[in-house]
C-alpha cells in the first residue's frame, strides 16, 4: 500500500519566514528539552569527574566528533532521500562501516593524544574506547532518525538535524561517562 502523502519542504527560496518556523520549530523545541536532559545525564557521571578531572577535557571532543560525523550521515541521507533512490538499508550497512572505520581511526588519534598529554594509560583507553563507541553509533543514529521523518512524511532535513544532534549527544555523553567509570572507577 503506497501512501502519496506529499511532504512539505523547508525551503529557504520558496517559502516564507512564517512556514519556515512552523516547519523547523517543533524539532527546534524538542532538541531544546531533551538538550536539558544531556545536563542532566552528565550530572550523573559527577563521581568520575570528580574523581579524575582530565576526563571532562576530552567531552567536548567525544561529542563533537560523533556529532559532526552523524550530522554528514544525516545530510547525505536527507539529500538522497529527495531525490527518491535512497535505500535504508543500503545506506544503513555503509554508515555502520564508516562509524567503525571513522571510530578506529579518531579512537586511536584521540587516545595518542591523551597519552602524550598526560600519560595516563586508562584515561588514554576510557578516551579512545569513549571516541570510538560514540563515534560507531553516531551515524546509524542519524539515519534510523532521518529514515523516520521520512517515513512520517515530515521533511527530514529540517526536522531529523535537531533530533538527531541531540540523541547524539546524549548518547556520546552516556557511552563515554559509561566507559570512564568502568575503567577509572
């Protein structure tokens, strides 16, 4: 069963201010409280930042990277999607093989970095592990969220970027105050 539904383009050239916010707002607002719930997620990870400070030097970075590699995921995908041959599936197997191969490559860069900054090996493993897992995760979180604003017929460029960062995020600060505590606690 095919559904014809047309889905509603926020597009900068065609569209006035008033229809652009009303398509961009709603994925604007959510990002907004579940950005709140990234502080409160870290608020849960205190014990080990407390406990070994150098470990928040390296949170911008696990979350950044992850984010700006899901964000090239979400693009793509959204780009494609308009123009009707993406396929989910395909783009899915592709994504997790970069998020391995990006994921190795930062993991290792990032974990030399720590080592010659500090010389520390379980923070240089907490921080190559955290990179790494953060980073594996980040781009199959931004399709499976652009392929669902797709699915309900809501423009995924607009409304998948704001979903997806923030989930990103989320998820990077868990991965990594997860690792940090296993391994450093």
């Amino acid at each position: 069963m095919e559904n014809n539904e047309k889905i509603e383009y926020a597009d900068d050239n065609y569209e006035p201010v008033k229809t652009l916010f009303k398509l961009r707002a709603p994925a604007l607002f959510l990002g907004l409280v579940l950005g709140f719930g990234i502080s409160f997620i870290t608020s849960h990870f205190e014990e080990v930042l407390s406990s070994n400070i150098e470990i928040a030097f390296f949170l911008p970075f696990v979350v950044y990277i992850a984010d700006a590699i899901g964000t090239q995921s979400e693009a793509i995908y959204s780009r494609n999607l308009k123009t009707g041959k993406a396929r989910f599936g395909k783009y899915l197997r592709k994504e997790l093989t970069l998020g391995i191969i990006f994921g190795t490559v930062f993991g290792l860069i990032s974990g030399l970095v720590s080592f010659l900054w500090f010389g520390n090996e379980l923070l240089t493993l907490s921080v190559a592990l955290g990179t790494f897992f953060a980073i594996l995760f980040a781009p199959v979180i931004a399709i499976i969220i652009t392929h669902i604003f797709q699915l309900l017929h809501k423009d995924p460029a607009a409304g998948s970027g704001p979903i997806a960062t923030v989930i990103q995020d989320m998820s990077s600060v868990i991965i990594y105050g997860i690792i940090c505590s296993l391994i450093l606690l």
